[in-house]
C-alpha cells in the first residue's frame, strides 16, 4: 500500500515524525500486536523530537511529546496578531508581507529551506503539492493566520499569490472573490459598439501573422499545397481520379498548415506525454490567443484573474483516432486533449481568465457565432474582455473522401468564388483569434482600436430543401437583422467578404440573397463590392469566418480591397443584373466617402446555421506615445522562457529592425518595454541610435558579449539598494537627468534648496562648475546627497520599490532619508554639517584601498604607529589609513606586489 510513497513523501512523514517502516520492523510490530490484550493498536515507528520540532501536535498525540496541543482557530491568537501586523504595514505592503508567510510555509511543508524555491505565480501542483500536503498547508496557515481555511484551499486559490489574497482579505475581514453586480453600466452598455482590439492568425502559406495575411492577398498569392506529408495519411493510395471509388479522393491539393504539429509545450508548462494528447487545434488557440493579445498591446498574464471570455469555434475531434494516442502513452490525458469543450477552457486555464469559457461548432459559420456571442456577453457584462474566433487543424482526410462521393470538391484544390469556372470547395485549415472589448473599454485603457463592430446576427435555414442546402430567404433574413442591429442602411455597407466556397449551388444562393438586401437602393456609382478570402487560402471551415474579419479590417487600415482570385467570368447561375453588385476581379482603392468604411461579413454553416456581422472603421485617436527622449540611452528589452528561445527573439527583433529603417527606436522600446510579457530569460539592449541597438540585438542572437548589452535571469531574492559614498561626485552630474525626466528634476530641487540653507553657495552652481569645488569634501556629500536622492524617486516613480536600503560613508546619510529615518530639513542639516566637520580636519592624512587580505595588510603595516587597518571590505580589500606620506611609501610598496590605489569617503 506505501510501495509508491516516493523520497518526497518519506521525507514530508519524518518531518511530522512518523519513521519508515522496514519489512522486518513491520513485521516484528504485527506480532507485538497480536500478543497484546487491546482492541486497537496502530503500529508505528514515531520520533518523538521530531514531532516537538514541528511545534504543535494533534491532540491524539500530545500526550506522548508533552508539547502545545493544536487548538481550534477561534481559540487561537494567530489572526489577531498577523492582523495587527498588517495593519501596521503601509497598504501595499500588505500583499507581499502574507505572500512571504505563504510561500515560507509553503516551502516548509516541502521540505525546503528557503521560501524562494516557491515560485508566487506557479500552481501549488506544479511546485509539488498533492492533496496530503495540501491540508499540511492549510493546517500551517491556520496555526499561523487564526483563520477557518478550507481544506480545499490550495485547489480554490491555487497559486501562492492568489492564496495570499484571499488570507489577507480574511484577515482584514474583506470580502474576497464576490462577483460585481450587472448593474446600470451593463444596461448602458446593451447598444455600445464593440471594438477589436488585437488580431492573431495562422492560415496556408507561412502567413502566421495579420500582416503576413495581408502580404499574401495585396500580392494576389495563394496557399494552397499538396496533401501534408508528416500525418501519417497515404498520400499515394488516397487518390483517384475516379470520383465514385470508395476511401478516395480526387484531389491532392488543399489550404494546409504545415508546421500544425510545432508546439512549444513548455512556454506554456505542458508536459511532453500531455503535448502528444492534444489535439493540434487545442494547441495552436492557445499561441493564437497569446499572440493577439500581444499584438493588442496586452501582457497576457495582466488578465489573470480577470472576466475575460474565450469564445471559439471548432468542427473537428479526429485527432483522437491516431494511432499514437492508443499506444498508452498518453493515458490520462486522452480525454482532457480532445474534448472540444476543452479547447476555450484550455485557454482560460493557461491565461488564468475567469470569464465565460465556449466553444461553439455550427461547422464554418463557427467563428463568426463567437464573435456575436462575445459581443453579446461583453454588452451585458458577463466579461470585461473576450477572445473570439476558431480554429481548424484535419488530423485525417476523412472530409475529402466525404465530400469526393458528394461531388463537392474542386479536382485542383482551388476555390473560385462566384465564378463561371466554379467546381466546388476546397478544405483548408488555420486559427484566428481577435481581442474584443467594450468601445468605451477600448479608449479608457488606450487600447489602438482595429475596427468597429457594429452590429451583427445569427439565424437557421430551418426546414430547407435538404438537411445542409443553403437557403435564400434565411440569408437575406440574417443580412437585415445585422443591418437592424447596427442601425445601418444596406448603401452603409461598401463591400461583403462573402461566404463565398466556390459550389455550383451554395455561391448563386448566396449572390441572390446579396443582391436582394446589399444590391438594392444603392447610388449607380457605387456597386456593393464582393470577394472572398477562400480564393487565397481554400475553406478554413470553423476558422473562416473569422479569416474573413481580419481582411476586412487589414483593407481598412490600407484602403485597398484586395482581388478574389479564379475568376474568369461571373457566374452565369446568377442574374446580377438584379441588382448593383460587382465581383473584386482586380484591386480596387477602398475610398471613404465622406463618412466610415463599412464591410459586412458572411458564413453559412453545413448545419444550417447563418451568422452575418457588420464591421466599421474607427475613429481616428492620438496613439500613445512614449516621451520625447532627448539624445539619451533607449533600452530594448527581450525575454523568454529559455536561452534558446531568447536567441529566436533576438533573431526576429533584428530581422524586423534591419527591415524597418525608418523606425523609431523610442517607440520600438516602449512597445518591448510595455506590451511584451517578461520571462525568466532576459537581455537589455543599450544604445543611441537605432543601428548601435540593432548590432546589440545582434549581439545577443549571437550569444556574444557586446557593449551596451546586459544578458541573464532574475534571482528571486528581494530587492536592496546601496548608496555609494564620497568619490563618485563629478561636475554636471544629474544634468541630463534633470532635462529628461520631470520627476527627478523636482525631487532634485527641493533637496538642493534645503541644503542651499547652510551652504556658502548654492549646490546647483557647485555641481555645474568645475571640479575643484566639488571635490571640497562639503559640496561633494551634499551634491551627492541631492542626486542620489533624485535618483531614488525617479526609480520609484517607474516601480522600482526596494525593501532593503544601505550606504557608504554619505550614502549611509542618503539611504537613512529616503527609508523616512528623518525628514529632509533635519537630513540636509546632518549632511552640511558631516561635509564641514570632515573638510575641517588637519591635512597630511590619506587613506588607500588596497588589493590584499587582512594578514597581508597587517604585516605591510608592520611598525608603522601612524598609519592603521582602516576597514576590511572582505578577503582580499582592505583599507589603510593614516599619515599621508607613510600611506603612499606603503602604497608604493604594495603596488609592486599589486595594490590599486583607491579614493577616500
């Protein structure tokens, strides 16, 4: 029953003080027991002293260590004094000082020495925990907090972080986790425009980004390939010409993502065994949803926590027939890698998003479902932000032999959307993911806003001609609801990114419904533009609708609209003499017209399910933008997950500057600086101008030492700062600091005008003069009191807060003011009068550091009565001091054997 307690568990048992056990000693205990006349004995190997050394015991065992019995929380003391100890504490120290309690008792429970091998933000599963030390840990925090924590309290707050505020607002007696109320702010909200925020995608042909996408349609390209090689389909034996041969497929050629099966696990904590399990589509909307939040300017771990919403769309569940997954391998997480209900809680699990979690198949209207969902849910307040959009990865080719019996496919793999030469779809795969948000959000949080939804609707063919036929009239319902939604007129709208498949049926059907709502009561001179983004990419199923929206969007931004490729003629299937539509056969300038650009977007699912949305330009808003950075150092910050990774980053952000000269460096920092997330791997790029930071970046995709880049990971320790002493002053210190920065400037002033009070001249002058009186030892304590100081609030002032603070010689002065030892006035009388008293002292003294140990420098001193050990600063610096003449023949001495002559504080 014990045989799979690991080290670990062993360890955690000594620990409470209950011994292994060995064969013989079991043994030899069970045959005690039987001789003995009692109804209940428990065999067991206790140590005593152990079980003192854990503090207090269960009342079960007190009686055999004497210690203090474990009480009850309403009979303890614990919540009483961590309260008062808190409240003791400036409010937003608070949080970290029941952080450290935590990850302290934490770390005890698993056996380690120190707090810091409890990482605050990983699960309590991740650093170890299982269900017994679970309740280990809640007992500890009990004892400690006087609180009645659950003994589910590591599943509920599952990271120390989380757990330290739920402890804290039961200490203070606050409401923890309660739910705001959908009050007038979400009634206001029911009409509000929803905006796209951010956009992330990975179609056919290499496009992984929206501007890949955009590449690929301005340059009339396609991505359409041949069947993948590495899916274990028989590429060969899957062909035939013949379109009634059963298990076949007249085609080769499809929209394919042919890196689906790259993953990077670890990014996101995955485990190898788990990676294999799942499905690729789950694994691919995890990195589109992390990449549109950054591309929104939003670090992804900022919302954990947060009502965020994950709306996507998914068809397919046949990764779960592969061969590998039935070897046992991946036992355990079968089921969890190819639910589909799992794909949006996958999401929301890894980016910690507490908002409404859905994942929606009604086939390839599927991504344009979530996004009415999402704004749906976002106007009436169930989430404050929501990611929508879908996915398609085909784990087997079963889809092509479907629909190769039904006739429905194109034999050259290509769509040709309302064309004359249309002879049917072509299946494609890919991921789209957009960032939504309430408009007003949108502006409040200075978020660049890509496009406005306006309106939008969703409906069903109900009884059609034929379970999957499309229906006409349902179209044109779909079409006026989204109008009436959006409160627009069909002559609002300039253009449709059609559902568009290329089938001789579904297209004349859905060219019908457009010319009966968007063709009619239009100007003569402006047609109802058609296109459609399945010409470039094949039929991306649950991903196209949302492939449609982002080239919507992407036209806006570059007022293009982008030609619908394979089209030889209109289709003769359909009168389009009925009303004022025009096929986009060539690219046409998207112009304004006096008011905003305006494009409605369709699918139309297998099932029967319609979804037809209303995109519209924004208004124009001052962007953001970082302060004018005059002439200074610009940083460019990198990190990732690991020293590889970071080297890959370095390579793209290098790529990208050597492609962009016309950047900007400050705005290309400040984008790094606030919009990237920050991981363990980090590496600082220095320079003035944008080819010295390019080289940088270089530099460090390289893995070569450079100057102006600093490269490593973060000790988990706190943070302390040290406050050099005297000898660090040099003319026009803080000056360039004082013109860049407003915040420096101030402090820097208030503190030269107390000092100027008992100085002979004002300190300012002194700094900005030369040197020789700066070096009097008065105006270099005081000049160096003013910026150190100054130098302090501009780094709090960007979040730098340190625990810890110490100095050297004057920065001991400084280091004692900004920790609120004294206020300024008694700080800068205490500094003026320090730099007097030390100037006043006799001259023919000098002091010298010197590269040696304490018994070197002892044995150079030998005799000499005027000259003394000053300081040993560690095993090989120390310091002497005395008569200056006896110091330099001392100095001259050492520096044969190696001394380095040093400045004196």
């Amino acid at each position: 029953m014990t045989g799979s307690l690991g080290e670990a568990d062993l360890a955690r048992w000594a620990r409470a003080g209950i011994r292994a056990l060995s064969d013989e000693q079991g043994l030899a205990l069970f045959d005690a027991a039987v001789r003995l006349d009692q109804s209940l004995v428990v065999a067991a190997r206790l140590d005593v002293a152990a079980m003192r050394a854990a503090g207090t015991v269960s009342p079960l065992l007190s009686g055999l260590t004497g210690g203090p019995v474990r009480r009850s929380a309403a009979t303890t003391a614990g919540e009483g004094d961590l309260a008062a100890r808190l409240a003791a504490l400036p409010i937003e120290e608070r949080h970290s000082a029941v952080l450290e309690l935590v990850r302290a008792q934490a770390a005890t429970v698993l056996g380690h020495t120190s707090a810091v091998r409890v990482d605050a933000d990983a699960t309590f599963r991740d650093v170890g925990f299982d269900s017994l030390t679970a309740v280990e840990l809640r007992n500890r925090l009990t004892a400690e907090t006087g609180l009645h924590l659950p003994a589910t309290l590591a599943f509920d707050y599952p990271t120390s972080r989380s757990l330290a505020g739920f402890v804290l607002s039961g200490v203070l007696g606050e409401q923890a986790d309660e739910a705001p109320a959908l009050g007038s702010a979400a009634a206001d909200a029911l009409d509000e425009p929803i905006a796209i925020v951010g956009m992330g995608c990975r179609y056919p042909g290499g496009v992984n980004s929206p501007e890949a996408l955009w590449e690929l349609l301005a340059d009339g390209s396609e991505g359409v390939t041949e069947f993948p090689a590495d899916r274990g389909w028989d590429v060969a034996g899957l062909y035939d010409p013949d379109r009634l041969r059963p298990g076949t497929t007249y085609t080769r050629h499809g929209g394919f993502l042919l890196d689906a099966a790259e993953f990077d696990a670890g990014f996101f904590g995955i485990s190898p065994r788990e990676a294999v399990a799942m499905d690729p589509q789950q694994r691919l909307a995890l990195e589109t949803a992390w990449e549109a939040l950054e591309r929104a300017a939003i670090v992804p771990d900022s919302l954990r926590g947060s009502a965020t919403g994950v709306y996507l769309g998914l068809m397919y569940h046949d990764y779960a027939t592969q061969t590998a997954l039935k070897s046992g391998d991946s036992d355990g997480f079968n089921g969890t890698g190819n639910y589909g209900s799992v794909l949006t809680g996958r999401v929301s699990y890894a980016l910690g998003l507490e908002g409404p979690a859905v994942t929606v198949d009604t086939a390839c209207s599927s991504s344009l479902v979530t996004v009415h969902l999402a704004a749906q849910a976002l106007r009436s307040g169930e989430c404050s932000m929501a990611l929508a959009g879908g996915v398609t990865v085909m784990s087997t080719p079963e889809v092509f032999v479907e629909f190769s019996r039904q006739g429905g496919l194109a034999a050259d793999g290509r769509c040709k959307p309302f064309s004359e030469a249309a002879d049917g779809t072509s299946w494609g795969e890919g991921a789209g993911v957009l960032v939504l948000e309430r408009l007003s959000d949108a502006r409040r949080h200075g978020h660049q806003v890509l496009a406005v939804l306006r309106g939008s609707a969703v409906n069903q063919d109900g009884a059609s001609n034929g379970l999957t036929a499309p229906n006409g009239p349902s179209q044109q319902r779909v079409i006026r609801a989204a109008l009436a939604s959006a409160r627009l007129s069909s002559a609002d709208v300039d253009v449709v990114e059609a559902h568009g498949t290329g089938t001789r049926l579904g297209d004349p059907i859905e060219a019908q419904a457009l010319l009966a709502t968007y063709g009619q009561d239009r100007p003569s001179d402006r047609p109802l533009w058609l296109g459609s983004v399945k010409s470039n990419i094949g039929h991306t199923q649950a991903a196209a609708g949302v492939a449609g929206i982002i080239k919507m969007v992407l036209a806006m931004r570059h007022g293009l609209l982008p030609r619908t490729l394979h089209v030889d003629a209109p289709s003769s299937h359909v009168d389009w003499s009925s009303g004022a539509v025009q096929l986009l056969t060539e690219t046409v300038p998207w112009q304004a017209n006096g008011r905003p650009r305006r494009a409605g977007v369709s699918s139309f699912g297998i099932s029967g399910t319609n979804a037809h949305l209303i995109l519209e330009e924004p208004e124009s808003v001052s962007a953001v933008k970082p302060d004018e950075v005059r002439g200074g150092v610009v940083p460019w910050l990198l990190s990732a997950k690991s020293a590889e990774a970071l080297r890959e980053q370095a390579v793209r952000l290098g790529q990208w500057a050597t492609d962009q000269p016309e950047i900007d460096p400050a705005r290309v920092g400040w984008a790094l600086a606030t919009s990237r997330s920050v991981f363990e791997h980090r590496a600082v790029v220095l320079g003035h101008n944008r080819q010295t930071l390019v080289d940088g970046v270089h530099a460090v995709a390289q893995d070569r030492p450079s100057a102006g880049v600093v490269t490593g990971s973060p000790g988990s320790a706190r943070l302390a700062v040290v406050f050099s002493g005297q000898g660090s002053q040099r003319p026009g210190m803080g000056a360039g600091l004082s013109a860049a920065f407003p915040v420096f400037a101030e402090a820097f002033d208030e503190v030269c005008a107390e000092l100027d009070r008992h100085l002979s001249r004002p300190i300012r002058d002194v700094i900005s003069g030369g040197p020789d009186l700066l070096d009097e030892t008065v105006f270099a304590q005081a000049g160096l009191f003013a910026v150190q100081v100054a130098v302090f609030r501009l780094m709090v002032s960007w979040g730098v807060s340190p625990e810890w603070v110490a100095g050297h010689s004057i920065g001991e002065l400084s280091a004692a003011y900004v920790a609120g030892v004294w206020d300024l006035a008694d700080a800068a009388a205490v500094v003026t009068a320090r730099g007097r008293l030390m100037q006043e002292l006799p001259s023919g003294g000098a002091m010298a550091a010197l590269s040696a140990g304490e018994v070197e420098a002892l044995e150079l001193l030998g005799g000499h009565a005027a000259v003394g050990l000053a300081a040993v600063n560690g095993v090989e610096s120390t310091v002497i001091s005395g008569d200056e003449e006896v110091v330099e023949e001392l100095v001259r001495r050492w520096r044969e054997q190696g001394v380095r002559r040093g400045g004196c504080g």
